[in-house]
C-alpha cells in the first residue's frame, strides 16, 4: 500500500497556521523556554573524583578512582547500553509534524555546532517515523518522509547522517496520540537537542492501538547521541513486517552503528537505552592535580599518601570540542586523616667507614611534644645513636594512635682496592689487572668486572688479563659495602710523518718516504691509501707515486698503530693571456702566453681561436682578427688555460654640427671633427655613398623645392675599426627664405604668424617693431623669431590692413644688411 498525505498536510508551515493561533505559539515558546532549566544529562563533560576519603591511625596511603565521559572524535562510535533514565520530559517542546504522517519537519536549527561522522552541522530535520536527520538536501524540510524499508544499517537505501530512534512507521496523525516536539536544554558548553516521540501510534487501522514512546538527545561538545525507549512492542507484524531500527548512520549509508539485536527487524523493547559515544581519536585529556594546581597523574586510579591533615585533590577532564572550544571540567575529593600521623624513619642504610648513626623518628601531622617513643634498645628518646648492625624499631603514641616503624643499619669497611695509573700499550707482553683489596682475603669480597660500561659476566676474579683496549673498571663488594676504581688502557702513541703536502707535475720520479719517529721501522707492517682506497700490494715505508692525490700510510706495530696523510697536488702553470682588450689592428698585435715560474721552452701550447684549434704552437701567437682567443700550456702532468677575448674598438668618435635648415641654394660647409689620427673619411646622403666625398669636409647646397629631411652621414676608419655621425638638414618652410608680406591668422598653418626664423639663424634679430598706416607702433618684440600674429603689445587682435615693419639684425645680413624695413598686409577677415 503507498501511502500518500492530502496536500494541506504536507507543509508544516501550513499546518501551524491553520491549527495554531498566536497564544497558542507563544505558549509552546514558554513551554520551551522553561525546559531549559532542566539539569544536563548525564551525556555531558563531565569528571567524578570520587567520594572524599577518611584515612584511619596508621594507613598512610589511598587509591583515588576517578571516573569520567570519555569520548573521541567522530570517525567511529561506541554503542553502550545505559540505565533507562530519560534526563529530559517526554512532552513541552516545540511541536511538528501535528497530525501530519511521513513528512519531515521545516529545518530545525541546532543551538550548537554538531559532529557526526566527522562533519560538523548546524541544523536538522524530525522524521515523522521517528527519526532525526541531518541531511537536508536528500531529506527536504517540509518534505516526504518514507516509511517502507526491509534494509539493515548500514546502507544507502536508508536515509543518511540519520539517527534512528527508533525508525518506523508510526502515524502521528491519529486523533489524540501525542505529538512529536523537540527542546532544547542545558547551558554551554553542555546544552542539549532532545527529540520526543511521546505516544505516537502505529500505522494502519488494525495497529495504531499499539504507541512508540522515544527521545533521541544529542549533546553538545561531547557530540553523544542518546535513544531512550519506552516501549516499542513487536505485536503488529502485518504492517512493513513489523521492521523498527535503533542506530546511527553516516553521510552515504557505508557506515553505521546498532545496539546487539536492534537492527532493522520486529523486536520489542520496554524501558531501554543506549548511548552512541564518539570513540575515534581521544579528544579528552584527564589530569590528577595536588592542591597547588600541579599534574601529578594522567592515569584515573592513583595512590596518594598525603603529608598534611587533610589534602584536596582535584580531577580535570580537559574536553577539545569539534569547532576547537575547550571545556574544562573538574571535581575534587578531599582526603583527611582522622587521628592518624606518620613517622618516618629515613631510608635503610649501607654504612661504610662509619662508627656510629643517628636515628630520629621525624613525625608529620603530630607535635613530637605530644608523643612517646619506645625503640627496641629500650630507649624512649626520639633520636637515638646506634654503631652495631641491625634493625631498629620504634613505637611512636600520641593520644590512642600508635605507629610502628622500622629501619635497617648495616655498618661496613670499605674494601682498599688500587688498579694503578692509565696503562698505554701495544700488547708486547700480557697485561693483568689486579684488584685484590688490601684489607680483605679476596674470597670474602666479590668481584664485577666492566669494560666501556658493559659488564664482563665471566669475569669473577681478583685479576682481568685484558686484550683490547677501553676503559675497564672493577667494583669490589662486601656486605653491600663497595668499592669501584677504573683504569684505561689504550694504545701507546707512535708517530709516523711523511712530511709537508707538496706540488708535482710528475715530469720526473716522486717517491713518498714514511720516517718512524718513535719507534723500530723494521718491526712494523705497512698499509698505503689513496683518496680513502688501500693500494694493494703496497707494504714497504716508501711508495712511488704518479698521480695526485690524498695518500694516507699507517705502520702497524703490534697492537699499535701510526699514521700520516700527505696531498700531493699538481703544480701550477703560471700564465697570463691578459685582460680583454680592444684594438684595430693598425699595430702588431702578439698574444705571450709564456709560463712565469717554468722555462717556456719545456712547455708544449695549443691555441684555438673561438673554440676551433690553430696549428700554433709557439709560447707567443701574432693575431690579425677579432675573437676569443684560448691557449692551453702544458708541462709534465701539469697544464693551465687562459684566454682573451679581443674586439674592435667602439669608441671611435666624430662629431658634426647640429640639425639645421638652411635657404636653398644657400652653400654651406660640413666639417667632421674627430681625435683619432690617421682615420679616412666617407660621405654619405640619405645612406647613399657620396663618390670621391673623403675629406674632412663637405659643401652642401639644397636646390629649391627639395622636400623633407636630407641627411648627411660621414663615416671614418682606422684600421679595422669604425665610427659614424650624421646631421638632418632642411630648407626653412618659408619659400625662397624671404620676409612675408600677407599674413592671415586663421590657424591653417600658413602664413600665420611673421616667421622670421631663417632670418634670426641666418644674422640674428635684435629687434622687431609693427607700425599701422598713422606711424604709431602697435607691436614690438626683442630677439623675435615668429611671436607676431597680428596683435598689439596688449594681445588684442588689430584690424586688416597694411603695416609696417623694421627689423634690427643682430649682424650685417647679405640680403638685408642691418636693418630691413617693408610693409606686410594683415587679413583678419579670413578667420
């Protein structure tokens, strides 16, 4: 049978409006609010130290236990069962799914940050057939809420992140079963999310007279979850088979937890519970803290043996939440002694060399002015003074408590044992250590031989014959009596030299001699290394040598040994080619690459010009072109490398006048200036050679009408090298270079201002002055150039018309002399 809700039951939000007035919701709020008070559940942080302890006369020490939540990360989970006790009540909180079947409540937001299977939530939904989930993609607010399944946790085709509490069909839509609420209880950092299914009837007609009675609590910081049943019977096994399922599964149904017999199945339950705890990695640290704060113990059971009256001890489970909060929870025990004290003798002694000893019964928690004393020598002192070995006991009484103590004193002569000094040797002969005491036979006293700090089992006896060298070292006991001396035995010092580290080329025989400085040479063996490696076949105190190297050579000498190490090197070619250097090949140029500390004649030299290998082989090479030049000088196993790099200069330098314009046909003279003597001298136009232009100079004349930039360039030459230069010359844009006698300011780019410039480079301006037709002057500008537009002094435009002009030149000019004096007829109307 599918089961299907009218559509004004599938909305939550619709049934609360249509069936709750305002009152009515405010009530339910108050309701809630006045749950929180309850107390917190027992699924909570929590510590328990233990009931305080009362010690009686005589009994020093304790065993503390204390008990406390231990919980983990969320990875996996513990499933225990707890004594039915539901914390929180059953109805009062907010109400869902009212007379509404298989949906899921709106989303419900959680008063705290959850864990479950390793994720952290801030809300969830309430099944109406008992089950929480906090999956609100998969399980829509609002929205349908299956009944019908036969599978077992865990699997993906039961809801996921969901707690089952227990899931099964039951229909909360029968008039008069009680209503599923939630509430939320507690303070931080232990509240509580309770969900109730308090009376919810079963599905269908012929078994909703049977009713589920749950509450599924989830807690902050520890992230438990709870199930409470009250009753759940299996009588009604014709609906869904009966199929109910206590348990909790993760995000994608792989993994998922149930307590023993309560997977999904037809199973009946009275007044049971079960608790989920988190029991991946351990997110709680337990302590046992002394009165001043200090951590004595991190294991739960302690003994304690407490020196004052009475003594608090504390215990601390520090809880690290999954969003990083850490709550601290703490419970003391106080442990008191009733009437009791202790005394204290001080350890068992082992006395040696020494006549008498003090014996005083220091008491803690009683004035020793109240006591008695009664020792076993029959003093009744609290000190007493004692020189015979033996066991010393006292009866300490205050009031009606008395406590016995006890001590043991041995008194004992030190046994005199001398191995003598350090001993240096090669095992010549035997070496015997002898530890005989002086003061005892050797049969009373026992004997323990060491080497390096390794015990010589074997080794019982007053003498060691050793053969190796270490550090030995004997203690000689008698009636715990000791006595320990050490000597070192270690090889005698021998030395060997085979001199000062030297260069060779190996152009002749080199021979390495090893010279005994304190020792036989005769009576040793040799060994010779190079870089490390023994030369086999090398056991003379001489070895001849073609090759460099770090050569190493140890003479044996019984169990002795010297040695000395030597580098031989190769020697060094000393050459220099010199720095990089530029020229232009207008002189000789030699390379020498003779060797300064050896005869350049005994030294063979192979060149090469940019890698590639010339046929020279003389100690000096002539060079007529650029390039890197590199020579390699050899003698015997030695050689050496250098090379030169040789370039053309760059520097050349010529220089010519600045960019200028001329008039046309108006002749003018280039001169190119340089330093270097013996240079040769090309000219060029616009990049073309000039043909027979090779003087320092060139004549230059633009024809009339020649357009654009001309440029001349003059290259000169020394040897193999080069510089260049070059000048832009131009005709001035005023035609045939004469003065303007229209002007017309419309800003078209002719004839707008009285441009004089050719004028001005040509014999210099002093002075420029503008007369209108009456003689009176209207402008006037010194150093003029093409400042004149038609305006006055002021910079208001004049009229159209003619006017007059004189101009002062700064030098007598060829056309115009010193002064040039005309009329210019200005057009103001063409603006």
């Amino acid at each position: 049978m599918n089961k299907k809700l009218p559509l004004y039951l599938q909305s939550c939000r619709h049934y609360f409006r249509v069936n709750f007035n305002r009152n009515a919701l405010l009530f339910i709020s108050f309701i809630t609010l006045s749950f929180t008070a309850v107390a917190q559940g027992p699924g909570c942080p929590n510590v328990y130290a233990g009931e305080d302890v009362e010690l009686d006369c005589g009994t020093p020490c304790t065993d503390l236990t204390a008990s406390f939540l231990n919980t983990g990360e969320t990875t996996s989970y513990d499933v225990s069962s707890i004594p039915y006790d539901p914390p929180f009540p059953f109805t009062g909180g907010t109400s869902v799914s009212v007379n509404t079947d298989d949906v899921w409540s709106p989303a419900i937001q959680l008063p705290f940050d959850f864990c479950f299977f390793g994720e952290t939530y801030t809300e969830m939904v309430i099944g109406s057939n008992a089950v929480v989930s906090f999956d609100l993609v998969n399980n829509p607010p609002n929205g349908y809420c299956s009944w019908s399944f036969d599978e077992s946790v865990p699997d993906p085709n039961l809801f996921f992140t969901a707690i089952f509490g227990p899931y099964m069909d039951v229909d909360p839509s029968v008039s008069g079963s009680g209503q599923i609420n939630w509430a939320v209880f507690g303070e931080a950092p232990c509240r509580t999310m309770v969900v109730n299914f308090p009376g919810i009837p079963y599905f269908s007609s012929s078994c909703n007279q049977y009713e589920l009675t749950s509450q599924i609590v989830i807690y902050e910081t520890t992230n438990v979850v709870e199930i409470y049943v009250e009753e759940r019977t299996d009588a009604c096994s014709n609906w869904n088979d009966g199929n109910a399922v206590i348990g909790i599964q993760n995000q994608d149904g792989t993994q998922g937890y149930t307590p023993p017999n309560r997977n999904t199945g037809n199973w009946s339950a009275t007044e049971e519970a079960w608790r989920f705890t988190p029991n991946g990695t351990s997110n709680v640290v337990f302590s046992w803290l002394d009165d001043t704060g200090t951590v004595i113990s991190n294991d739960p059971t302690i003994t304690v043996c407490p020196t004052d009256p009475s003594t608090t001890y504390t215990a601390q489970a520090v809880y690290t939440n999954c969003n990083g909060d850490v709550i601290t929870e703490i419970d003391e025990v106080t442990v008191t002694s009733i009437g009791s004290f202790l005394v204290d003798l001080g350890e068992d002694q082992e006395l040696c060399e020494q006549s008498n000893y003090e014996i005083t019964a220091v008491l803690t928690g009683a004035d020793p002015a109240d006591a008695t004393f009664l020792w076993n020598t029959g003093e009744t002192t609290q000190s007493i003074t004692v020189s015979a070995s033996g066991t010393y006991t006292v009866e300490v009484t205050v009031g009606s408590c008395t406590v016995t103590q006890s001590v043991t004193i041995n008194f004992n002569d030190r046994p005199l044992i001398d191995l003598g000094q350090d001993i240096s040797t090669c095992f010549f002969e035997p070496v015997i250590l002898d530890a005989s005491p002086s003061n005892y036979d050797t049969t009373e006293v026992t004997f323990i031989w060491s080497l390096d700090g390794t015990i010589l089992t074997n080794e019982t006896n007053a003498t060691l014959t050793v053969t190796q060298y270490g550090t030995y070292s004997v203690t000689v006991s008698k009636n715990g009596c000791e006595a320990t001396d050490t000597v070192v035995v270690g090889p005698q010092t021998l030395q060997i030299t085979l001199g000062d580290d030297f260069t060779s080329c190996f152009n002749e025989e080199v021979i390495l001699v090893s010279e005994a400085i304190d020792f036989d040479p005769t009576l040793a063996t040799y060994e010779w290394a190079l870089n490390g490696t023994t030369i086999a076949g090398e056991t003379q105190s001489t070895l001849t040598i073609t090759e460099t190297g770090t050569y190493t050579v140890t003479a044996f000498i019984g169990e002795c040994m010297a040695t000395d190490t030597i580098v031989v090197s190769l020697g060094n070619v000393a050459i220099d080619l010199g720095d990089d250097f530029q020229t232009c090949f207008d002189q000789p140029v030699i390379l020498d690459a003779s060797p300064s500390n050896y005869n350049p004649e005994d030294a063979t030299y192979q060149w090469s010009l940019n890698g590639t290998i010339l046929a020279e082989e003389s100690a000096t090479l002539t060079i007529t072109e650029i390039g890197t030049y590199s020579v390699t000088v050899s003698i015997g196993s030695c050689s050496s490398t250098d090379e030169v790099t040789v370039s053309f200069r760059d520097d050349l330098e010529v220089n010519l006048e600045e960019d200028f314009q001329i008039c046309a046909n108006e002749p003018r003279i280039l001169t190119a200036a340089t330093a270097e003597e013996g240079a040769s001298f090309q000219w060029f136009l616009n990049g073309s050679i000039l043909t027979d232009e090779t003087a320092n100079t060139l004549e230059i004349n633009l024809e009339p009408g020649t357009m654009g930039i001309q440029t001349y360039s003059v290259v000169i030459t020394v040897g193999g090298c080069s510089g260049t230069e070059s000048v832009d010359v131009s005709l001035y844009p005023i035609g045939n270079c004469v003065i303007s006698q229209g002007l017309s300011p419309n800003g078209d780019g002719f004839n707008d201002t009285l441009d004089l410039t050719f004028l001005k480079d040509r014999s210099g301006i002093n002075k420029l002055q503008i007369f209108n037709r009456l003689g009176t002057m209207v402008f006037e500008q010194n150093n003029y150039t093409n400042e004149w537009r038609g305006q006055t002094n002021d910079g208001e435009d004049l009229p159209t018309g003619t006017y007059f002009y004189v101009i002062d030149l700064a030098g007598n000019d060829a056309v115009y002399g010193s002064q040039a004096t005309g009329w210019i007829y200005l057009n103001q109307e063409a603006n």
